[in-house]
C-alpha cells in the first residue's frame, strides 16, 4: 500500500479545509452563479455517492442471478431467480429515475456539464473495473481465481438465513 500524500497524512481535516478554499476561491463570479462550498460542493458529493449505491444495488440482484446460475447451491428458483429478477427491475428503475433527474438532485437549472460529468465517473468507474476484471480473468487467471475466494465463509459454515425445518 502506498504511503499517503504529506497534505492527507497531516490530517484529514486538513485536505476538506484546502478543497473548500479553493473551490470557494474558484465559485466566486463562476458562470454557475455563486457557489458556496458546503452547501454546493456537498450536494454535489453526496447526491453523486448516493446515486452511485442506487447504481451498485441495481447491480447486486443480477450478480445474484449470474452467481446462481453456474451452482445453485441446493436453494430454490425463488431465491436464485425470481426474487432477484424483481429486485433487479425495480432498481434498474430506480437507477433510471436517479439518472433522468440527477439535475434537480444537484440543484442546477437547465442544461449542464455536472449533470453527464459526476454520474459519468461513478458509472465509468464501474465499467473500467468490469474491464479489468475481464482483462485479470484472460492475462492473470491465478490472481482472478484469488479474489473469488478472499473473506468466504465455508459452506459448512454458513448460518442459515431462515432455520432448515426438521
């Protein structure tokens, strides 16, 4: 792991006080309007971060479905299929919702670049990580196989969610 830079090793509080100057520096007289740091800056932040868990939940129930396709596990087509297929729905719509009216979310009026910009990253990010995932499974299969496998509890292990009938 590599070693933090000198500004966020002297303290966290430190980086938000640089951040929030600059960015207060560069808002005054932007094309924006006037931009306050903390209201501004954390608007756009938490509604980007929050639109990214809608994103990685819509995601969650079809990873369900891949995963339960290749072994079942001795579970039902309710959990593996229909359960997860609903939840899929649902929160790709929720996605959807976020995405079309992530202007209202962040608070600016008419058209702007923070609108394709902040979800663009978040959605980018997931893709670029997709990517490389698939170029780790071609070049690195051993270091691939590895992550499947880090933090699993043993199937023997395992507590069950609803207690088996005798």
């Amino acid at each position: 792991m590599s070693e933090p830079t000198t500004l966020a090793r002297r303290h966290p509080s430190t980086t938000a006080l640089v951040v929030n100057a600059v960015f207060a520096i560069a808002g005054v007289g932007s094309e924006l309007g006037e931009m306050f740091p903390v209201l501004t800056l954390s608007t756009w932040l938490t509604n980007a971060a929050a639109s990214g868990l809608v994103f990685l939940l819509a995601v969650t129930p079809i990873a369900v479905v891949v995963r339960f396709a290749r072994d079942h596990h001795g579970r039902g087509i309710w959990p593996r299929v229909v359960a997860p297929v609903i939840a899929a729905v649902a929160l790709v719509a929720l996605a959807l919702l976020v995405l079309s009216n992530f202007d209202l979310l962040i608070g600016v009026e008419g058209p702007s670049p923070l609108v394709v910009v902040l979800p663009g990253i978040i959605i980018g990010s997931g893709v670029v990580d997709l990517i490389w995932g698939e170029i780790l499974r071609h070049t690195r299969p051993d270091v691939y196989d590895a992550m499947s496998h880090v933090g699993q509890i043993p199937e023997s292990q395992e507590i069950p969610v609803v207690p088996e009938r005798a």
